[in-house]
C-alpha cells in the first residue's frame, strides 16, 4: 500500500514537471503574424496570395515581439529588382535594409537584449520603385500593434516629398539606380509628424507636377492620385474612405517650372494653366477630404523670378479655393525659404530635410492646435 503511494506520488511529479517544460516550450516557440492581420498606415493592399504590399513611400506598421530576434519574410514586387524598407526598434532608427527580387531567407531583427521589443517597419522608397511585399512575421509572442488614434497628416509633392536622393551614406550620389538614395523615414513630412505627435501618410511621386512633369507633359498628379500605385494606366483605384486627415498638405510645383533635360522641346512655365490645374486637383482633394484642411508649400529648391512666380500662383490658388468654399477653413499657405541641397541630383539630402522640418513646424503645430 505505501509502495502505491510512493508511485501514485512520483505520477503526480512527473505529469507537474512535464506541465511545466511544456509551458515553457510553448513561451518560447515562434508564432506566426500574417499579412492580413499586419496593420499598415499608408498605401497598401492585400494581393491575391493574401501577401501585404507596402506601395506608397513610407508606408509603415508595427509589431510587437518576446525574446532577442523575430524574422520578417519580404521580397520586392520586380523579381529582377530590388527595394528598401528601414526600421525602428524600441524608439530608436536602426538602418535601412536591401530587398532583392529573388530573396527567399527571412529578414532577420535583432534586439541586444532577451525581453519585450516593438518594431516599426517603414518602405523607403516610393511608388514607383514597385512594391515590398510582406509574406509573414514570425517570432515569441509576435503580434500586430494597432495604429494609435493621432491626428492625421497627407503629404502630397514630388520627390523631396518622397526623401528621394536623400541618403547617401551606403550608395554614393552618381552611382546604383535611382531609389538607391531614398530615405523616406528622414523626409521632411515623416520628421514634421514625429515632432508633433502626429501620424503621416506620404502621396508623392518623383518628378511629379500640377500640370507637367520635370521632362514630360504628364501624366501630372491630378491625373494619378486616384490610383494606389499612381500610375495612370493601374486598375487599382485607392480607398479614401480609409483615412481622414486633420491636414492635407500640397507641395508642388518645383517640377513644373523644371527646364527639362534640354534635349526634348520645353515650353516655357504657363502660369494661367499651373494655377487652373491647381484649383481643380485642391477640388479633387477636398471633394476626397471634405473636412481637411487644406496646406499648400512653395519650393526651398525655386530661386530667383521663378520663386516669386510660384508665391504668386499659390497665393491666387488660395484665394481661388477661399471664395469657392467660404464655409471651410481658409488654405493655408507656407513659402519655404531658400535651400542650396546638398543631396544627390540637386535634392535635400537627409540633414537638409531636417532643416525643411524644423522650418515647418510651427506652420503645421498651429494648423493642428486649430483643428
């Protein structure tokens, strides 16, 4: 009898024991987060292999994971290309990461400590580079974080906008193609929302314009904003319904008044027509956002007669906008000062964009305590 209950007593042991390696296996096994259920904050969509594309530049989301690593599964829309994200973990940038077409091994992002960790991924580069796309995440505890309920800010413009030709610290200015240089984390409208607790979506496109591009005669912002991707021709039209900015910001223009590349014909700056397409794309927008207030900015990179010709334009675009809406907030408008850049092709580069935002922010810390 006390022989079966030494033995009925070492059951109860061993089934405790192994409840608990089982626990504790179970703490450190992988889980798995999927497209779906990663919440972006910018251009996005799920594709048909239920994959998430990051489109837009800057187009970001976070996760939260338990341990010292977790695995990000990414590849690059062009098999034959290749793309960048960067990321921040616990509040502090780390770098950007390279995304070749044909990868197939997991990203791996490590902490220097075992514990709680938060990541915030972010696409730097734009639209047009093609799409990241985002498989999976795996790792202890993964989980999706939701986007916080902060005030919303839209940046609309060309590839400054995008922090395009921004970064140079890994590819030297003149050499790799172009969205080697692109830092969209860094850009000016990124750095304007961190500053002022605020969230950002960036609508940009390089060497985009109202009514012409820096060497083309469109297609023109007006003609993509509707598509998710910007490209006129894509059957994929953009969801507005999914934000609601509290501020829409504009900051065109520097590509219309482009001379080109002096080699195909270049008619000369047309103000009539720049300020009549502007009015119609602030109604394109406001009949998107009808409760946004609406921002437009000049250009740090337009000197001389042409920096006041664009003032001009913008400020009869304001008034324009003003007496068809007297009921909305009146648009406001914010002239940068002059920028010689020191980025590569003539753009501000990552301190130059520092020095954009800095500018900025109290232009848009008082549009935001107006709201």
């Amino acid at each position: 009898m006390i022989m079966f209950k030494n033995i009925h007593l070492v059951l109860v042991v061993c089934l405790y024991l192994a409840g608990c390696s089982s626990s504790k296996q179970n703490i450190r096994e992988e889980k798995v987060l999927s497209a779906k259920d990663i919440e972006p904050y910018g251009r996005y969509f799920i594709n048909d292999k239920q994959e998430l594309e990051l489109v837009s530049s800057g187009v970001h989301f976070g996760f939260s994971f338990y341990g010292k690593e977790c695995k990000v599964y990414a590849s690059n829309f062009y098999s034959g290309g290749h793309n960048y994200i960067q990321y921040v973990l616990d509040g502090e940038y780390q770098k950007r990461i390279k995304i070749d077409g044909n990868r197939r091994d997991p990203i791996i992002l490590t902490a220097s400590n075992t514990g709680n960790h938060t990541i915030w991924i972010y696409k730097a580069t734009e639209a047009h580079t093609g799409s990241v796309i985002i498989q999976k995440i795996s790792g202890q505890k993964v989980a999706a974080i939701k986007n916080p309920t902060l005030p919303l800010i839209e940046f609309i413009g060309n590839s400054i906008t995008c922090g395009a030709a921004a970064d140079a610290s890994e590819v030297p200015c003149g050499t790799g193609d172009y969205h080697d240089q692109h830092n969209a984390y860094y850009a000016y409208g990124p750095r304007v929302a961190r500053a002022l607790n605020t969230e950002f979506i960036l609508s940009s496109v390089s060497g985009i314009g109202i009514y012409r591009n820096w060497n083309s005669d469109g297609p023109a912002m007006p003609q993509v904003f509707e598509k998710t991707d910007f490209q006129v021709n894509s059957s994929r039209n953009w969801n507005f319904n999914n934000y609601s900015p509290e501020i829409v910001s504009i900051a065109l223009g520097t590509n219309d008044f482009s001379n080109g590349d002096g080699k195909k014909e270049r008619l000369p700056f047309d103000s009539a027509k720049f300020v009549n397409n502007y009015i119609k794309f602030v109604q394109l927008v406001k009949s998107k956002y009808p409760t946004s207030q609406i921002a437009l900015l000049s250009s740090a990179m337009i000197s001389g007669s042409r920096r006041i010709t664009l003032q001009n334009c913008l400020t009869e675009v304001k008034h324009k906008i003003d007496s068809l809406y007297p009921s909305n907030k009146p648009v406001a408008v914010y002239f940068f000062k002059e920028m010689k850049a020191r980025g590569c092709s003539g753009h501000p580069s990552v301190e130059d964009h520092s020095i954009l935002a800095q500018e900025l922010i109290p232009f848009f810390k008082k549009l935001i305590s107006n709201k």
